[in-house]
C-alpha cells in the first residue's frame, strides 16, 4: 500500500489549497493589491480600459441599462461591442459591487486563483504528484508575465487563466456532458472578458486535443473504456455551441463592427520559421550585453523584432524593414547619440540603445511622432 505523504492529505482539500493560492497571489501580485491604480499601470492603454469599464458601471449601476453604447469617451463610442469590453464578464459584478479600480484588483486576484486551481487539477488528471501539481499551479498562475500584462493595463488578458479549465473540461466532456457545458461556459468567460487574443489561443489548445483524442479514440488506447471516434468531435461542437449561444448578444455587434471598421496594421507583428530558427541557434553569449549597448537580452532582441514599427513610424515602406534593419545597426553601432526631445520608437529609451530604434534614420521626435499618430 502507498503511504501518502502529508502534502498529500493537505492539499487534498480545497480549503488547503485556497489557502496555498491566496498565500502565493498575494506574494505575486504586491502592487496589484495595494497600490493606487496609477502606481500599477504604466502604459496609456490603462486609462482608456479603465473608463471604458467606469461608463459601463455607471451605465449598469446607476441606469440600469446595458452598456451598449459608451458616450463618455471619444464623443461615444461602442460599449459591448467594442473588442476588450468586459461589461457581461462574470468577474465585471465585482466592479459593481465594490466599485471599478477595486473591482479590477479582485477580478486579477480571482483569475489568479483560478488559474492555479485549474492547473493543479488537470495536472492531476494527467497523474502528477499532489505536490507537484501544485508547484505547476502556482508556476503558470503566477508568471511574471502577467505582472508584465497588469502594468500594461491588460487586466483581460489575465482570462488566460482559464485556457487549464477549457482543457479540463474538453477531456472530462468526453465521458461526462455536464463538462462539455461547463467547458462552454469557461470559453464564454473568455470572450466577455474581451479576450479576443485569449479565445484564439484557447482554440488551438481545442483543435490540439481534438486531434490527439481522436487518434486516441481510433487506435482504442484506453481499452474498453475507450470513447467512439466522433466524441472527441462532438465534444468540441457542444462547447461551441454553448459558448455562442451565451456570447451572441456580444459576438454578433462586435463582428459588424470589425467588419465595418476593420484594424490596418501596417507592420506584421511575426517572423518566418528561419528567422526563429536563426535566433534559437544564436548563442546566449553572443547576445550579451556589451559596453555602450542594450543591458538586457531581451530588450535588444524585441526592439530589433520590431524594427516594422520604426520603419512605419518614419513613414518608411513596411516591405523594407528587413533591409534597414542591418544597415541602421550598423549605424547605431558608429553613432549612438540622439538628439535632444527624441526617443526611440520601440524601447521609448532617450538613452543610447543597440537595436535599430537607435539608428539616425529610426529617430523621431515626439511632436512628430505624434503628428504622425494622429493623421492616421
């Protein structure tokens, strides 16, 4: 017989675990919790978020109404179908009751602590170890780069949080309907949530397992107690089918509204499969900081990713980015003074930088830049 250990028989209780969660959110999210909302957030994207959220409380709370059109901003501006609206998200009744900026510190300790739930048990699922299951739970929940997505102001992309309950749901609806409908309850979280990144994410998580249960399914990898072929299919569908019938009144503004007013975006926010790969078979020594340049890695490497926003900000063709990249390096390399009032259009730094924002030909005054801003 296997003797448990004593992890084992505290953590088997959720209390326990809440307790566990509460402990390690709160040792992650410091600032979160305590700080004034201007202390938090750093990016403009925090103001126009949180009075978006403000006029549908009041809209709610004081009209008893619902938030389909906001006219406190930008001289009105659409409410639920505007992609990041939160206003029908089950964590949005926290707004409601103790108010916007608290509302949204409770709602990211909420996602927080479901993130970590969600993994401990389908780690559980898969046979991890009580212990280790919780180390995954509080690994993934508390990311650093959550903190780095609470600073921008992007609160709803902590629904991120429930892509280890839509996993669980979709294995536990193969054998088990009320999962299926569960599943599609976590989905409609998702998209209420304004997780328009985070739904399309979560449905290549679907489509992955999809496949693997399928193929599961045919070879009868479970023995007897193997599900048909087709479930795996059906269980998607039903979740499908459950989350658009709860997000419809959301979804079907939302996707007239993108029709009529699509986004364009002149840089591409990607790389092709060889330009991963270069980047993977650089050595992390040949990427380390050296005197006069970039301190961080990774500030170095994102900056020269994104050298398409420089480019378009100069008003420079998008398709020559590639091109001014290595000659504007080499630059910044010779010269890597800038004059007084310009930053770099990347890493905002009005210090000197290694990446081509630093180049001559990549600086651009902030009167310009927002000149440029605004003629779009």
């Amino acid at each position: 017989m296997k003797q448990e250990r004593l992890s084992d028989i505290l953590l088997a209780s959720f209390f326990a675990r809440l307790i566990v969660w509460c402990i390690a959110a709160a040792a992650f999210l410091p600032g979160l919790l305590r700080d004034p909302a201007h202390a938090i957030a750093y990016y403009h994207d925090e103001h126009n978020i949180l009075l978006h959220e403000e006029a549908a409380r009041k809209t709610i709370a004081d009209f008893h109404q619902l938030p389909s059109w906001n006219p406190y901003f930008c001289g009105g501006m659409p409410g639920l179908a505007n992609p990041p609206d939160t206003s029908l998200s089950p964590d949005f009744v926290l707004r409601l009751i103790f108010g916007t900026q608290p509302g949204r510190k409770l709602a990211a300790l909420l996602m927080v602590l479901l993130g970590m739930e969600g993994t401990f048990r389908l780690a559980r699922r898969h046979q991890a170890s009580v212990i280790g299951a919780a180390m995954g739970g509080v690994a993934f929940a508390c990311s650093g780069h959550f903190n780095y997505l609470a600073g921008l102001g992007w609160l709803f992309m902590f629904a991120y949080q429930l892509i280890p309950w839509v996993a669980l749901s979709f294995e536990e609806g193969l054998r088990d309907i009320r999962w299926r409908v569960g599943g599609g309850l976590f989905i409609a979280w998702m998209v209420l949530s304004g997780g328009t990144y985070v739904t399309l994410y979560a449905g290549i998580v679907l489509l992955c397992l999809l496949v693997i249960e399928t193929v599961r399914a045919v070879l009868r990898s479970d023995g007897p107690d193997s599900v048909p072929w087709h479930r795996p299919a059906v269980t998607l569908a039903t979740m499908g089918v459950v989350s658009f019938g709860v997000t419809a009144v959301r979804v079907l503004p939302m996707l007239q509204i993108v029709r009529k007013f699509p986004r364009i975006l002149e840089q591409h926010d990607s790389d092709s499969p060889f330009v991963v790969l270069a980047r993977l078979a650089v050595g992390h020594g040949e990427r380390a900081s050296a005197p006069g340049r970039a301190s961080s890695t990774w500030a170095a490497s994102s900056c020269c990713s994104r050298s398409s926003v420089c480019s378009s900000a100069t008003g420079a063709p998008a398709g020559s980015s590639r091109s001014r990249s290595s000659s504007s390096r080499s630059r910044a390399e010779r010269s890597t003074r800038r004059p007084r009032g310009s930053s770099c259009t990347s890493c905002r730094s009005t210090r000197s930088c290694a990446c081509p924002c630093g180049s001559p030909s990549s600086r651009v005054s902030s009167s310009r830049s927002q000149a440029r801003v605004a003629s779009r």
